[in-house]
C-alpha cells in the first residue's frame, strides 16, 4: 500500500518534532532518499557559492586596484605635478618664508612641517628646498611643547639648510623661571645643536636669562663669519649663581662677536640687571651701522659702558638708546664726558628712549650729518633742560635736521612749556617735520600758541603733526 505523500509533508512542514513519529518502513525509505538528494543538492550549492565567493573576492581586488589607477592617474594630470621643482621650491619659500625680511615667528616651523605632512612627492620637494630651512624661530611661552621631547629635529632641520646662512631666533624669557629642569636641559641640548653650525649664522636674536647664553659665551672670536644681526635681551636672575655678575665673572672676556666682518647691527635689552652684559661682552663697535641698547626702569648699573662704548662708533648711522633708571653716579658720569663729548661723525638717526637722562645725553655729544631726532618720556621738570641740551648740541653739531619727533608728558602748567618747546623748534630752522605727542590736558593750546607766535624762522610748507594726544 502506497505512502499517503500528504502525511510525509505534514512531518516536513512542521519547525520542529515534539511527539513520537511512526513511519512506515517505505515512509523511511522515501525520507531517506529525500534526504540524499537534499544532500547532494546542498554540496552542489556549496560548491557554487565558493565560486561566487571567490569571484567577488577577485572582482573587489580588481575594483581596488581600478580605483588605486584612477588616483594615480589624477594624480599624472594634476597640473602640479607639472611644476619644474625649482618653481614649486618657489612656492615653498613663499608660504613659509616672513615677508618683507619680518622676524619669523612659530608659524615658520608649523607651516613647513604641514607641507611636508601632504604627500611623498611634496616632503622631497621641500627636503630638496633649503630656505625653508635657513630660519627657526622657537619661543617657548607660545610652544612650550616644542621641549616637551626629543629636540634632534633641530639638528635635522638645520641639516636642510645645505650651508644656506641661518637666522636663529630663540625666545625663552618669559616663562624660565616657571618651567621644569627638564625642558631647561632640552633648550641647552637645541642651543648645542644650534651652535654647532655657527659658520652659518647670519642672524642672532636672543632673549633668555643668563644661564642660557654660557654656551655661545663659551665660543671662540671668529666662529661666525657671515653674522651680520645680534639681538640679545638678557633678563637678570634673583639666584647669584645664576646673575649676569656671575655669568661676567666667569667668562670676563667674551669674544665670540669679534672676528665678524659682517656685523653692522646690533641691538641689546638689559632687563632688571645689576650689571651690565656689555662689561663681559666684547664688541666690534667700530663696524656696527645700526646700534639698540636700551635697559629698564628696573635695571640698577652704571651707565659707563653704554658711553664709553659710543665713543669708538665711528661708523654708527643709527642709534636708539635708553639708559638705567636708578644710579647713582649719572650727574659726575655725564658731567665728565661733556669736557670730551662724544663724537658721531657718521650718525643720522637717533631715538632717546628715556628722558630721564635724555637732556644730560644730549649735552655728552655731538652729531654733524644728524638728520632724525625723537626724544622720548620727557616730562615738563626737564624740557627747559631739553632746551640747553638741544641749543648745545646744535652749536657744537650744526646739524642740518629734518624731523623731530617729541614724546612728551605735560599737566596743567602750559605757558612755559609751550614756549620752550617753540624754542626748540627754532632751534632747527631746517625741519621739515615735526611731531609731538603728549599725555596731557591742554595740549592744543601749544598748538594755537605755536601758530599765533610771532616765529620768523618757520619756512613756507613747514608743518606740525599732532599724533598719539591723550588728553585726561
């Protein structure tokens, strides 16, 4: 008796067995058989399923390496990859380089490092570009992390440079005090390494603490031969061992800036010192065009060095100065040098910082080709000084000056001031300039009273430039 077919696919439709079954003997023969070919149909499908696998596989190798082509490609007819190096070197040097002959600042490293982050091909470019790598600027307030590791990258970065001369620039004041010794020895290790190529240094801008500078101290005179710019600012420690008092004592002679047949420009910032650096510090002052020596209200010492210094500036061009605040020997110091004043013969330019000693300067020297003049911070107690200082130094001078510029600090008291001042102004019948500006309350009265005086030195097209008037 056959099978009833309909009872086999009750049992095959149901998900799952939960009673007894009872087959039939032929109900298990044609089970069995079902089952083989179920079997047989699976491998098949099995079998299919490894191909289409394989085929996928093949088929998303195949589309990577398409797409792999395609970039490549794009990559040929990018238009800047048709750039002769030496234009796209340009292009470096104008992205990373300060415009203008600007200090650099942080941007200089953070730029040149990203251009080489963008591919292989760029990285080589710049590698292959030198200037980018002839400036370094670190300051270490705005980048402290910049010690925070391994600091050889100095090294490499100045390797680039292929013997292109270097401008250095190093800025740790600020936060000195404050770091760790860790990071101290880390900017020792970069001075190191930044030294290590001194034959090619053509700039030197430098603020740090004492301690900071033992390393270019240590220097031999001649080991910068293409230096043509110093800039030191140097703030004094409060530990002994550290001071600029200790750091002359132990190097009394230095003479690294010697040997520069280069170095016309010089600029150094005395910060809260009790002894000048220039007591330690050797100089070719007979070469130097352009001269900055200035120190802070803070700063106690003796003026002496700034003057004696002067009086080998034969070649100066420019000068800005400003001298300590509190001494005690600057009446018997200035007075002695007015007996034997100081001669520019070469000075056209010169910028009084401070006129707490700017009238007592005035009278130590004398100027012939001085063509600019600005005078700084000189408050009402000695403009009248002002006057004698710029009559005397006129006399002795005969300067043809074209521009005066006047900082000054004024209250209530007008009538003398404004006279003094249009004295002064007629003093320099040449001038073709003139600008003032003041902290006061009735400054345009000097003004009305300048153009309403009865001066007959004043030539036609003579002007008066008000600037930077602060009235309280």
């Amino acid at each position: 008796m056959p099978v009833p077919p309909d009872r086999i696919a009750s049992y095959l439709l149901r998900s799952r067995i939960e009673g007894p079954v009872c087959l039939e003997a032929e109900e298990i023969v044609l089970l069995r058989a079902r089952r083989s070919a179920a079997e047989s149909e699976a491998a098949s499908l099995s079998d299919h399923s490894g191909a289409l696998e394989d085929a996928y596989e093949k088929s998303l190798r195949r589309e990577d390496d398409k797409l792999s082509e395609i970039v490549l490609i794009q990559n040929i007819l990018s238009p800047i990859r048709r750039l002769p190096l030496e234009i796209l070197s340009q292009i470096f040097e104008h992205v990373c380089l300060p415009k203008y002959h600007e200090r650099p600042d942080e941007d200089v490293i953070n730029t040149t490092f990203a251009l080489c982050q963008v591919c292989i091909a760029w990285r080589m470019a710049a590698y292959t570009t030198p200037a980018i790598w002839s400036q370094i600027c670190i300051e270490l307030d705005k980048k402290p992390e910049t010690f925070s590791g391994n600091v050889t990258w100095v090294k490499e970065w100045l390797t680039r440079s292929q013997g292109l001369p270097l401008d250095i620039y190093l800025f740790l004041i600020d936060v000195w005090d404050v770091v760790t010794q860790d990071v101290k020895d880390r900017v020792n290790e970069c001075l190191d390494f930044i030294l290590n190529f001194h034959s090619q240094i053509r700039t030197l801008d430098l603020s740090g603490y004492p301690p900071f500078f033992i390393p270019l101290f240590r220097l031999p005179r001649a080991s910068m031969p293409l230096l043509e710019s110093v800039s030191i600012r140097v703030t004094d420690y409060d530990n002994d061992d550290d001071s600029i008092e200790n750091l002359i004592q132990q190097h009394p002679f230095v003479e690294v800036l010697l040997g520069a047949p280069r170095l016309q420009t010089l600029k150094i910032q005395e910060c809260e010192c009790q002894m000048s650096i220039l007591q330690g510090l050797a100089l070719p002052v007979e070469q130097l065009t352009s001269l900055e020596i200035r120190a802070d209200k803070k700063s106690v010492f003796d003026p002496i060095a700034y003057l004696n210094m002067l009086r080998q500036c034969t070649n100066l061009r420019s000068l800005k100065i400003g001298f300590p605040r509190r001494t005690t020997r600057h009446l018997s110091l200035f007075g002695s040098h007015n007996s034997f004043p100081i001669l520019l013969p070469s000075l056209k330019s010169l910028d009084i910082l401070d006129g707490y000693y700017g009238g007592e300067f005035l009278s130590c020297f004398s100027a012939p080709l001085l063509k600019d003049l600005t005078l700084r911070m000189f408050g009402e107690a000695n403009i009248s000084d002002l006057l004698t200082a710029l009559s005397g130094l006129q006399s002795r001078s005969m300067t043809i000056l074209s521009s005066l510029a006047l900082q000054v600090i004024l209250n209530l008291n007008m009538n003398s001031v404004s006279r003094n001042l249009v004295a002064i102004l007629a003093i320099f019948p040449t001038l073709d300039e003139f600008r003032l500006s003041a902290i006061s309350i009735g400054i345009p009265f000097f003004f009305q009273n300048l153009q309403s005086s009865s001066w007959s030195l004043q030539p036609s097209g003579w002007t008066v430039v008000e600037t930077s008037i602060l009235r309280i």
